[in-house]
C-alpha cells in the first residue's frame, strides 16, 4: 500500500510527467481545463529543450533528472517513448506513487501483465491511456448497442487512418524505431481500437489478420486488416492505416449492423453519430446535441484526467486501469500473429 503521505493528497496535487512529447502537452491542456485543483510539478525529457519549453508552457519546473521530478511529485504521468513504460512505471509506483501510463504500455501482452503485476502489488491509483472509454460518441455507441431493440450485432466495420506519425505535428521520430516503438500503427495507435471495439461491441473470440509495410520502416507495419469474430456470432473487420495525406486528420469512422438497428460513427470523440432503427425516423447528433443525447441516456461524460487528478485525491479509481489495458494487448497480439502466419485464423 502507499505511504501515508501519498494515500490521499488533501492540498492540490503536485502532477509531474516523465516524457515532454506532444501526449505530454495532450494531457496537460486537459488537466488545465478539468476542473480540478492541481499543480504542475517537474518534468523530465531526455531532450532539455522540450522539458524546458514544456515548463515555460505550462508552470511546470525542468528537472535535471527522473529522480527530481519523484522527489517532488504526488502522482506522475508516464509519457516516453514504449520501450521505457515498463522500467518508468515501475520506478513511480516504487515511491507509492499514483501513476498515468500512456499507450501501449509495452510490447507484447507479457510485458503488459507484468506491469499490471507490479502496479497492482503497489497498491497505488493507476491509469492508462486507453482515453476512448472517455468519449461520449463511443459512449453512446455503447448504450446504442446495447439497447434491446437493437437486437443482436450482426457487423462491424471499423476503419482508423492517421499519417505516419514520424511526421508533421507528432515529429514522433522514435515511432519509426522498432527498438523504442515495439512495432507500428497496430499496436501503437489501434490498440485503442481492440480495446474499444470490445468495451462497446462485445468479446472478440479469433482473428484472421495480414499487415503491410509501405514506408520501409523496419519493423513498423503501416497498414493492417483483420477479421474477427464475436462471441455472440457476429463478425467484423477492422482496418488500421499510416499514410501520407498530411492534410488529413487523424480519423476513425465504425459502422454496426445491428438486427434490427443500423449505427455509424464519422468522429470518435464528437460525432456525428447517426443511427436508425427499424419502424423509426433516423437520427443524427453530434456536438453539443451529442453530450445531450448521452445526459438523457445515463452516458457518463467525464475527463480521464479529471478523474485521474480525483483518484490522487483519494476518490474511486474509475480507470481504465493498466490491468485493464492487459486484455487489449492480448488482442493486438493475436492479430500480429495471424498476421505473421499468413493470416490464418489465431483464437482469443
């Protein structure tokens, strides 16, 4: 269990981030418009000038050290590059620190679990970046789902386009390095997508899956396609690309055939959202309409890092937790399995 000192912060807590990267700054801009009190701590980046311009941005103060920003901090956000998650992540919760993972957390699936395994004897309130569970549009694709005038889920396409990242405002040189990245756009961006598709949709039971590298990054797969199966019977594809359009946003769209319901999803964060049920006008919402159509249905809307910052605090942990994110892992496992084996099919 955490020390005393670290089991429920009664001033405003003091947030440090290891790592300084564009996710860094993501997450700050939320923890400054969440509502909640809070102060910036340190933060460390193995690069000074991007600690430093991230200090001058937001109040924080530029460590010389991962150890400074420890030594001065009440809960840490991990925001580095895959391959140090694990050695980070463990060095916080050493402390008795409350910690904030970003995505992936490792590799493979084995890494992962040990994370989780080192995290959950620590005791401490964790997160992970897995913010989709967050969104109000997949949110109420959720309730949609589940709704039993929908009937059962017969299909689901679900398609994420993003240019390489190596490039443009991301600059994520080190997503080209398999040795810092682990491999490309399936585990490093469509894991939210595995976990998503299952927290809104149901159980994935098999994958049948074949990948693609355009780029001639080593070890970074740039477009991948899987089959996969549901456990209610239902069938899906989903489809992950790294392109070059770099005038195009980073963009996810889900469609779902329901027995007696037709969904689809053009924003994973927004909408619109339109869906239309048998013997029923379409509907179509998106925006502010949108966080009405969630209120009326009992979605919960919230900020992951609000509810990270109340977890410090000594609130319920609401997650996802690192646990949580060992099963999508799993999933991306799978699917680079197949993938490697010719696509055949790779149970779950």
């Amino acid at each position: 269990m955490p020390p005393p000192e670290h089991a429920g912060v009664e001033v405003s807590p003091r947030i440090g981030f290891l790592g300084a990267g564009l996710i860094a700054h993501f997450h700050a801009l939320q923890l400054a418009g969440c509502g909640e009190a809070f102060r910036f701590g340190g933060v460390y980046d193995p690069d000074p000038d991007r600690a430093a311009s991230f200090a001058a941005g937001w109040g924080a103060t530029a460590c010389g050290s991962e150890a400074e920003v420890l030594d001065a901090a009440d809960a840490v956000y991990v925001c580095s590059w895959t391959s140090e998650h694990a050695r980070l992540v463990g060095e916080v919760v050493a402390r008795g620190l409350p910690v904030f993972c970003e995505k992936p957390l490792a590799f493979d699936a084995d890494g992962a679990a040990a994370m989780a395994d080192i995290v959950d004897a620590a005791g401490v309130p964790n997160q992970v970046g897995l913010v989709l569970r967050h969104s109000p549009a997949f949110g109420l694709l959720k309730h949609l789902v589940a709704d039993p005038a929908a009937g059962r889920v017969m299909s689901v396409t679900f398609r994420d386009d993003q240019y390489i990242p190596v490039q443009g405002m991301y600059a994520s040189v080190w997503r080209g390095d398999r040795t810092k990245a682990g491999a490309g756009t399936l585990i490093e961006h469509a894991v939210h997508d595995v976990d998503i598709l299952e927290h809104c949709i149901g159980p994935v039971t098999s994958v049948s899956a074949r990948s693609a590298n355009f780029h001639g990054l080593d070890g970074i797969e740039d477009a991948v396609a899987t089959v996969v199966g549901l456990a209610d019977g239902g069938v899906g594809v989903h489809t992950t690309i790294w392109h070059d359009v770099m005038e195009r946003p980073s963009l996810r769209r889900v469609e779902v055939f329901c027995e007696r319901r037709y969904i689809s999803l053009e924003n994973d964060w927004e909408g619109p959202l339109h869906w239309t049920t048998s013997g029923e006008a379409p509907v179509t919402v998106e925006g502010e309409a949108l966080l009405g159509a969630c209120r009326a249905a009992g979605v919960r809307l919230a900020s992951p890092d609000a509810d990270f910052v109340r977890a410090v605090g000594g609130a319920a942990p609401l997650g996802p937790t690192i646990r949580d994110a060992v099963r999508p892992h799993l999933l991306v496992d799978a699917i680079y399995r197949s993938a490697a084996e010719g696509g055949g099919a790779v149970a779950v």
